[in-house]
DNA sequence: TGGCTCTGCATGTGATCACAAATCGCCAGT
DNA sequence: ACTGGCGATTTGTGATCACATGCAGAGCCA
C-alpha cells in the first residue's frame, strides 16, 4: 500500500484479512448488538483502510452468515428468528457431539487438565456476569476439545454456527441470571475421564442446547 | 455501471451477484476439475465485468470453502485430501438425515411424485454417463426433499458441504463405472410413502456416504 | 547439456473516483 | 400538531489506476 501505517518489522498480514478477523471475533463474541447496522466507510475508518478491503471483509462475513446484507445493499448484523436459532442450536448439538466423540479416543490428561483450567475461567466470568467474556471462555472451552477431533472442516462449520449465533448469545445471556457455573462443562470433563462416549455424547447436546430454553421467555 | 451491456428490460441484479451464482454452480455441479486455477481478470473477461464484481465473488467463495486462496492470493479450486472428503461425507450424513427426518411429516404425494420423476431423470443420466447431469440431477433430488424440511439455515449448511464437495464429486463420479439406478433413492422414496422414519435416516445416510467407497483405489 | 539468475509479464491488493439509489431531515401545507 | 413531499447527504457499486509480488521463460555460465 503507499501508506504503510505500522512499520514492516513484523509480518503484515492482508488488510481486508485483519478488518475481518476483527469484525469476526467481535461478532462471535457476542460484542456487537444484533441489528446493529455496519458501513463500509465506517469500518474503513475504524480500520484506517479504504472501502475496499472493507467491502471484501464484511462479504466474507456475509457469506458466512455473521452479518445481514438488506436488499439494498445496507449490512447489519442479523436478529435472528426463534425459528432460525432453534436450527443453528440443532445444527450445533449434531456437529459438536460428533467432533467430542471423535476427540474422545486421543483426549489425554493435559487436555482434560487444561479444560478444567478454562472451565474455572468460565466459572469466572459466570461469576463476574461478564457476557463477553463467558462467550469467549465458553468458546475456548469447546474449540480446545474439538481440536484433538483432527476435523478441521467439521471445526470450521461449528466456528460458523458460532459466528451466527454471535450477536444473539450475548442477547440470550445476558438475560440469564445465573450464578452457578456451567454444570454441563463437569459432565463433560467426567465423561472424557471414564472415556465414556454415551455419556459424554449427552453432556455435549445437553450443554449446547441449554440456552435454548429461554426462548419462551 | 457505466456500460449496460444489457438493456435493462429485465430485473437486474447486481453484476457481482451474478457472477457468484454462476461460478458456484458450476462449482458445485462439478463442472471445474479440482486444482483448476482462475484469475480475476479473467473471469470479470468471462463476465464482462471488471476485477471488482470478480473479486468480491471469489471472495465468497473461498468463504464457503469452494474455493481455495493460495498464500500469494492465487484462488483455485480445491484438492481434498481422502481426510478432508469423509469429514465431509461425515458432515453430509449429519446434516442431510436431519433435513430428511424433519421432511418426513411434511412429505405429502405431491412431492414424492416429483422425487420420483426427478430420480427418473438420475437414472438416465447414469445411463448415459453424464457425470454433471447426474451431480446436478441427484442434487436437486436432495434439495426437494429438504427443501420440506423447512430448515433454510440446515439447507444452506448442507449446500455449502455440497459446494465443497464439487470438484471432487466429478473426479469421483467420473471414476464410478456403474450404469445401475440409485437403490438408495428407491428406499428412500420407499420410506417416505410408509412413514418410516428409521429406514429414512439409513437410506439417506447410506446414499450420503456411498460415494466414499472408492477412495481405497 | 544442465542448472542458475535475471528480467519481463501476469496477477492480487488497495485507493480513489463517478454514479445511482436509498435514506434522513427539513419545511410547507393542512 | 401532524403528515407528505422534496432535496441534501450518506452509502453501496463498479471501474480504473498505481504498486508490489510472484511466476516463468529466456539467456548465461560452468
């Protein structure tokens, strides 16, 4: 570019590539509202880039399914229906329970030692009521076990799901009232100790399915 | 733009839209061969765009996991590795008997004479070996059922897997050297006239993975 | 003859511009 | 006071340009 704004003595990654990873994150962290509406010049200027890598960035993002485009061409990020909510919970509960399974066999003690060590950071944030920061440890929590699944493409479309369910988990909540840490995460870690698949199976679609229920309310 | 190539009689959408949908079908009806490469100045040519729509298509693109960006931001269409397909057979199996069950209440006569007449239209292609006909033919054979399921955000899951698998569908259909009818289309047909929800979720995971057989050679 | 380098072409990236359309706000009329 | 219309501003879209980089083929040397 002909105005390098940070000097070149690390490695400079794309520009639409940065702007996106920041949009992504903070949509999947729950960070931006939803319906929240977005401008290209706007995240230029945030970004101190021009439109285009913008453009490129929030088409990625809409191609993934974090962001709304309106027939006019306006991005906002989406307010999900209950119905579509119940879908991607649905779509969550089968592609997570298959990535624990197949985790299951190649889950040693370090792995389950540093669940246990984001578990207590979930813990935290439930105790602190720090939205943000319980989707982000919760997050951490799965993507480090589904790691050790060896399915990168299944991961990628479970990160997806997260992605959409972004701007809504942080509505959904930040409704919840609770307290007590994430009972669910123990079953898990207890599952993944016996090695017992049924269980663990269950404690996975229990977990992902939960924040579910208050959608009556 | 400032040069309408068309006259604008007709309801035009915009030029990137365009281009998008058409490389995605061809993409997924297999009718690129894996590891083909493509520049933007070559398909805004092909579309008589300029780099911009071209860009922002192949943008999505490789989003979606259809195309595959090198680390100098040359985009071809993928190689799967033997890992990568049954990931995403496994994905197809999950997701699409899913779509399948939720289908079945909702599966009334009109919709299994058109699954019949659809898979009658399979058959002939198989018989006339035509590898993209019967991708595009055994798709929408999918996608009608599906479509009943009423699950937009499960349906566009499953063409993304769809999509990914495109390449490689055409290299592995084009391997097939059957001429017989799909059996499982039969059975799956079989089972929505009698209801029967556990033979439904075998046939369709049967005819999802079937295609995965031939790797070993 | 084989391997290496160097140069020129092809290609992706980002910025900027012109244009159309949509949106918002203001003002007049009732 | 409320509503409808109109104009200014904002915004997305596509084209084009300058630039850096990667790739390949030609030419050179051992």
């Amino acid at each position: 570019m002909t105005l390098p704004t940070r000097p070149n003595t690390e490695v400079t990654t794309a520009a639409h590539d940065r702007v996106y990873r920041a949009l992504r994150t903070r949509i999947m962290h729950g960070e931006v509202a939803p319906g929240e509406a977005l401008t290209l010049r706007g995240i230029g200027r945030d970004f101190g880039v021009s439109m285009t890598p913008a453009r490129e960035a929030v088409r990625r993002l809409v191609a993934e399914g974090a962001l709304f485009l309106s027939s006019s061409g306006r991005v906002s990020t989406p307010e999900l229906s209950n119905e579509r909510i119940e879908e991607l919970a649905a779509l969550r509960a089968l592609i997570e329970v298959e990535l624990a399974s197949r985790a299951l066999p190649r889950a040693h003690m370090a792995l389950i030692d540093r669940l246990q060590t984001i578990n207590s950071n979930v813990a935290e944030m439930v105790a602190k009521r720090d939205a943000v920061g319980y989707i982000r440890t919760n997050l951490e929590f799965h993507r480090t076990l589904y790691l050790r699944a060896q399915a990168p493409a299944m991961l990628a479309m479970a990160e997806t799901v997260w992605l959409q369910l972004g701007p809504t988990m942080r509505a959904l909540y930040g409704r919840l009232r609770r307290t007590e840490p994430p009972q669910d995460h123990r079953l898990i870690i207890a599952a993944l100790k016996a090695g017992d698949e049924p269980s663990l199976r269950l404690a996975v679609r229990s977990d992902v399915t939960k924040g579910l229920r208050l959608l009556a309310g």
